[in-house]
C-alpha cells in the first residue's frame, strides 16, 4: 500500500496542488481552513517519508478533523498499519471504502479504492471484529462500553475492530439492571453480541439472553442448573424449655408422702405388739416383758424412722419449692435425722438452707 501512496506523498512534498490529497479536498472550506489543512497534509507526508509515523499520523489526523477524504482516510490507515495499530487500521481503511464507493465523481477513485481494500485486508487477520446488536426497548442515549472504547448504541452500525483478547461489555442506563458480558475475541473471528436490558423491577426474575457468538462457547460451569441448597433448621426463639430439675422437689415430697405412711403403719404394728408385751410394774423393758419385746421394739424404731424421714423429706420439698432452689441442691445441704428415745422418737432438720 506505501507503495501505491510514494508517488502521491511525493507530489504532496513537492506542493503541488494536483495531489490525490489536494484534488479530494472539500471546496467549502474557508480559505484559511483550507490552507492550514494542506499545510498539515505536508507535514504529514513529509514525516512518513523521513520514517516518523507517529508525527505524520497526528499531523493527518488533524487535517481529517477539518475536513474527511477517502484519500485522507487511507493515509491515516496506512500510518496505523506501520505503527502496528491493526484495529484502527481496519476501521479507517473499512470507511475509506465506504466513503470512496459512495463518491462516485471521486478522482482517482479506483486507486483509492484499491489501496484502502489492501489495508483492510492486511489488518482483518490480525483483529476481532465485534457487532452489538441493542434491544427494541433501549433508550436513545445508551452507551454500551467494552474495555476502554464506548459508544452510543444508535451510533453503531456494522462491526467494529478490536485487538484480540479477553474484554468485558456492560451497559449500564436509568430504568434498567446493569448488564455485562465477558467476551473472548480472537483474530480473525467475528463476534455477535446481544445486548438485553430488563427493567430495574424485574431484574431479580428475568434471566438475561445468552450472547450469539462465534468465538466463544458457553462452559459446563455456566450450563450446570443452580443447585438447591438447604438451610439447617433454627429452632423457634420463643420455645418453652423446661428448667433442668424442676420435678425433682416432687418426687422428693412424693417419697416423703410414702414414708410418712408407711412409718404410721409401722408405728400402729409396733403398738399392738407392745400391748401384748404384759409388762409389770407400768415398766416395759427386755426384763420385765413377758412377750417378744425385741420385736416389739424393733418395729417401733423402724416406724420412728420411717415417719421422721417422711416428714424431713415433706418439709425440704416444702423449703426447695418456697426458696425455689435449683435443681443441683447438694445432699449435705439440708440433712434430717431422728434418734429414738424412751418412750416416743425426737426428729430434726438441720444443714445449710
């Protein structure tokens, strides 16, 4: 292609003012606006023939801000493709041909059309070529975002140029939930990307379209269904528990209910036994009773026994469910005890309360 272009630069060098960047040059530019271009033009070719792309790429690049060409815009390809900017490349030289197949009354319009064909193709194979496609229901001013480069929805039309890679495409507008996409562009492959916008209530239901694409298949990860996961069950915060011993003075008196009777049934046994004793004297010992004393009096030991634990345990179950001590109340705490004696039996209750 620089070497279509030499013959032109040379001309333009030269001042001549029959180059092809001269004759392409709008008629409706001020006059000074027109001299400031071709001043620009100039310089832009004269650092391309001494090697300096970059310069000669701004100074163009400033020429086609006063007024656009085909011619201009193959330059500016040309310039990309010697800098190694393949996607700028393509999108000039790519309007370069459309810009030249519309002007038909163009001059030298074959030549340009031919060259900027050569940057197109030389710098296809090398770029990912991405088409955004907006939904019927996109605002007019949505600006759709893929890396660095943005543009407004409305505005795009046909592919657009990227240098190969990983990227990221999101749209974010009032009304609707952000929507984002990561893309993988490779060179030489062209991409479709639909971009779906639900409306900000529905966000959280409405599953977004998958992307169309030629460059990238979706992943087993992505395809897997969401699995269910299940909470552990939380107890409810209001649940009576039942406190730790709160029978226990209960049984406690419930014992003592029992050995109460049973010490009064012993007592009316040892009793009748000792009735039968026949004692003399009003004196009833092992020597002077005339029956079985011993047994006499062991039943009356063991009914005073009886009914004094009976009644220690009745009354500590009183105390414990009065004092409402806790469950875990240790055994020396409250201790009863009954000692018989002549003629009948002492209790007591002593310990800790």
């Amino acid at each position: 292609m620089r070497a279509r272009l030499a013959p032109w630069i040379l001309a333009v060098t030269l001042g001549s003012p029959w180059s092809v960047l001269a004759q392409t040059a709008p008629t409706a530019l001020a006059p000074a606006a027109a001299t400031r271009r071709r001043e620009l033009l100039e310089t832009a070719a004269r650092l391309r023939a001494q090697g300096d792309h970059a310069h000669a790429l701004e100074s163009a690049t400033a020429a086609g801000e006063l007024a656009m060409t085909p011619s201009v815009r193959m330059f500016i390809a040309d310039e990309h493709l010697a800098l190694g900017h393949d996607a700028d490349a393509w999108t000039h030289a790519r309007a370069c041909v459309d810009e030249a197949t519309a002007a038909t009354e163009l001059n030298n319009r074959e030549r340009i059309l031919g060259a900027c064909n050569e940057a197109v193709a030389a710098s296809e194979a090398r770029i990912a070529r991405v088409v955004v496609r907006a939904p019927a229901n996109a605002p007019p001013d949505t600006v759709v975002h893929l890396g660095a480069w943005s543009s407004p929805l409305s505005a795009l039309h046909g592919d657009v140029a990227f240098a190969p890679g990983r990227a990221v495409a999101s749209v974010t507008v009032a009304g609707f939930a952000p929507w984002q996409r990561e893309l993988d562009l490779r060179a030489g492959q062209r991409t479709v990307v639909d971009v779906v916008l639900a409306p900000a209530s529905s966000a959280a239901t409405t599953a977004p379209a998958p992307i169309a694409t030629v460059t990238t298949a979706p992943s087993a990860a992505a395809a897997e269904p969401p699995r269910a996961v299940r909470s552990p069950a939380v107890p409810a915060p209001d649940a009576p528990v039942a406190p730790r011993g709160a029978m226990a003075p209960w049984i406690l008196g419930g014992v003592g209910v029992a050995a109460t009777v049973a010490g009064g049934v012993l007592l009316g046994v040892s009793l009748d036994l000792t009735s039968g004793l026949h004692c003399s004297s009003g004196v009833c010992d092992r020597y002077m009773a005339t029956g079985d004393y011993t047994t006499a009096a062991a039943t009356a030991s063991a009914s005073y026994v009886t009914l004094g634990a009976g009644v220690a345990m009745i009354g500590s179950a009183a105390l414990w469910l009065l004092l409402g001590r806790p469950a875990a109340t240790s055994p020396r705490a409250v201790a009863a005890w009954a000692q018989p004696a002549h003629g009948g039996l002492v209790l007591g209750v002593g310990g800790a309360l």
